[in-house]
C-alpha cells in the first residue's frame, strides 16, 4: 500500500508540475520567441498621366508589296522617340495586299493627342532598323515626324504610309 502511495504522490507531483510550469520555464521545451514575419500588402493605385476615355485604335498601315506575313508594329508615344520608351504598343501580321488594316483596345486609357508611328519588320527582328519600311501617322513624307502631336487618340481612322527605314 506504501508503494501505491508513493507511485499516486509522484504522479501528482510530476502532474502539477506539467500543470504549473508555462513552456518558458519549463526546462525540457525549448525556449519560444515570437517571431513577426511581415506580410508585403500591394494596393495597386491607378494614377492615370494622360486620361480616363478607354481608347479604341484603328486604321490602315500602307506598305510595299511582297510584305504578306511580315510582323507590323504601331507604336504610340508623348514624343517621337520610341527608344526612350512609348505608352504603347500593337504588333499583327501584314496582309497579301499593299496595305493592312488594324483595329485593337489597348490595355491603356489614352485620350490626347499623341505620336502614332508605324513599322513593317522586313527582317523580323522586332525594331525599326534598315530595310524596314516605317512611317509616323498622318504626314508625308512618312519618315518626318511632326512637329508636335498630330493624332488624336482614341481614332480608328488612322492612316499611316511607310517607306524605306534607313
């Protein structure tokens, strides 16, 4: 009976100490600190620069003959650099005529006036480089920028004629 006694204090001992004891001061757990891991939160906060009209872009892109299949560009841009960077830009395949038509909805929202530049990739290296036929809306020769922008944008009237990139 002695024993019995004895086996049921010890477990009552060991148990009130389980009971009693917080994991920190408990010597056999290891010690717990809390640790804050910062959760990255992106708001994205549209800030238009140039407008709020969602902005429908079409027209014709005049081009030599014998371009059936050759990548074409429509750049538009603020100024008339597009290696600075543009707003935008929409590539398609060139028709089996001497001229292509486009249409598209930029995932942009664009309502200005603005550079439109366009380019037939002669030799499919996807800029405007010699031997490509190129050309800015609405000005001849195709190749002389306007002095300031000239295409109101959004328009599905744009016509724009190219000739020989140099």
């Amino acid at each position: 009976m002695r024993k019995k006694s004895a086996f049921f204090t010890v477990l009552a001992v060991i148990f009130i100490l389980l009971i009693s004891c917080s994991e920190n001061e408990n010597p056999s757990a290891p010690a717990l600190t809390p640790t804050l891991t910062p959760t990255p939160q992106n708001t994205p906060v549209f800030t238009p620069t140039i407008g709020m009209t969602p902005a429908d872009v079409g027209g014709v892109i005049y081009h030599s003959a014998g371009m059936e299949g050759k990548q074409f560009f429509i750049y538009i841009d603020a100024n008339d650099n597009i290696d600075d960077g543009y707003y935008h830009r929409y590539n398609n395949i060139c028709g089996s005529n001497t001229f292509t038509a486009f249409s598209y909805h930029p995932p942009v929202y664009l309502n200005a006036d603005l550079y439109v530049f366009g380019v037939v990739d002669n030799d499919y290296s996807g800029i405007p480089d010699t031997g490509d036929y190129a050309g800015f809306a609405g000005v001849s020769p195709p190749l002389n920028a306007p002095a300031l922008p000239n295409t109101h944008i959004p328009s599905m009237s744009i016509i724009i004629n190219t000739e020989l990139y140099h």
